[in-house]
C-alpha cells in the first residue's frame, strides 16, 4: 500500500438505534457499544496528486481493525470522560506511549458529534463513528509503522487489541 504508514488510535462509537437530526441530549440514547480502532493511513496515497484523497489512503486491507471486544456504555465509570492509549513495541527496545486521550479532550464530545453527524446522515444500527485522535500521530513526529514493529491501543480498564506491521 505504502512506505509511509501511520497510526491513529481512537474510540469506535457503535450505534444501536436509528436516528437523524438527533438531539445533543438524546445521542447516547442511540450508542449501543464503544471499542477500540487503530486507524491507519498510507499518507502517499493520500496525498498523491492532482488532489488529495484521505479517504481511499484508510481503505486498504486490514486498515483500521477495531475490537476485539464491544462493550457496553454503562461499563464506564464516567461515559464522557472514556480513556484510551496505544503504545509502540519495537524488537530489541523497551516499549513507548505514542497517544493517550480521552474522549472529554476531543474537539467535540461524544454527544456532539453525534449531533453534528446525523443533521446530515441518518445513522443507523451497525454504523461505526470514528472518535478522531488525540495528539501524537506519527506523521507529525517522523514515527511511521515498519515491519516488525507493533502498536498495542488499549481502552482503560476494558483491553487491549495489538497488532504487528509486516511488509506487503
């Protein structure tokens, strides 16, 4: 796909119920389950011209698993302040927080974006939202996936999904 991967992790928002137009105070009702993404990106694809193109640059194979668990909204202790990270395991060194976030430092918060969203899309059960990323993507601080190297994204007191780069 590319030499130039990176990284994201970030809350997947699973709805459960359908919606449009919904309201700010409403949007939880319509969350069934939340897990944990890893989102990459083939940064050349995405920016090859004549125009840019983001979305094709995620839509490789095996780009942005997400799981392996979901769970449920009143697992957390605080459904607005959901905590997660993902940690980089090089062989032969110790291992490296990239990100740590939580989903109260987001530019919107959950309620919000699922506000914003539906005033234009109808969500529907199975839909997946994407939460965004906190800081510390790879583009910005020259870290992009080689093979061999794993990156481990893990949602606060739930678990953890891992996966390791190979070449293609």
């Amino acid at each position: 796909s590319s030499d130039v991967v990176d990284y994201e992790t970030e809350l997947v928002f699973v709805i459960g119920k359908r919606g449009h137009k919904i309201a700010k105070d409403a949007a939880w009702d319509h969350v069934a389950a939340v897990a944990i993404v890893q989102d990459y990106s083939a940064r050349q694809v995405q920016l090859r011209p004549p125009v840019p193109q983001f979305s094709i640059g995620k839509s490789f194979p095996n780009y942005s698993p997400f799981g392996p668990f979901m769970v449920t909204i009143d697992e957390f202790e605080n459904r607005d302040a959901i905590t997660f990270s993902a940690t980089l395991s090089k062989p032969g060194e110790p291992d490296f927080e990239l990100q740590r976030g939580s989903s109260d430092d987001m530019i919107f918060d959950v309620p919000e974006m699922i506000h914003r969203l539906s005033q234009t899309l109808t969500l529907l059960p199975g839909d997946i939202i994407f939460s965004g990323t906190p800081a510390g993507v790879g583009f910005g601080r020259d870290i992009l996936m080689r093979p061999g190297w794993a990156i481990t994204s893990t949602l606060d007191g739930v678990g953890s999904i891992r996966n390791e780069f190979t070449a293609e």
